[in-house]
C-alpha cells in the first residue's frame, strides 16, 4: 500500500490524522482492521500496536485538529475531539462572517 493510500485509510477508519515522513509513493504494510481502536488509547500504544509494525521504521507524527503534533499520552478519544472541535469552530467563525 503506497504511504498516501494508508494515511487516507487511517483517517478514514480512525479519524486520526497521521502524516508518514516518506515519499508518497513508498510502500507499506496493508491495513487488515476495519474498526476504530478505542478512545481510551493512548497515541503512542496506538502507533505500537497499529501503526509501526506497518510502517517499517518510518516517522510518524500524528496531528490534531489545530495542526499541531500530538503528544504520546493523549487519548484517541481527545484527539477526536479536537478535529469535531475544529471544524465546529471553522462552521462557526464562517457563519459569524457572512452575519
């Protein structure tokens, strides 16, 4: 699977914005769960379990919804959070613009 291919699919099954410092057409490891992992997760029991055996020594920093890297002992569900909290406050900031 190329680095683009698996970033989109995390997101789409996680809804967790990861980015793999790799070219995008290099290949990984193939994605073979179809749930989300639980919320009480933390990122980096997350990234061991899911993520490195995958990517095969590649960096990854996983990204919240303000864009900024997350650290290793937040939670999966607050990093959720963060990106509905994000583009709840995007929805609002453009509702208020055309006020």
């Amino acid at each position: 699977m190329k680095v683009k291919d698996f970033e989109e699919k995390i997101l789409a099954i996680e809804n967790i914005r990861l980015i793999i410092r790799a070219n995008r057409n290099d290949e990984v490891g193939f994605i073979d769960w179809d749930e989300p992992s639980d919320g009480e997760l933390r990122k980096n029991d997350w990234l061991a379990r899911r993520i490195e055996p995958l990517v095969r020594g590649l960096e990854v920093s996983v990204i919240d919804g303000t864009g900024n890297i997350v650290h290793g002992s937040t939670r999966l569900r607050t990093l959720r959070q963060s990106y509905r909290d994000r583009w709840t406050l995007s929805l609002v900031a453009k509702e208020s613009a055309y006020a």
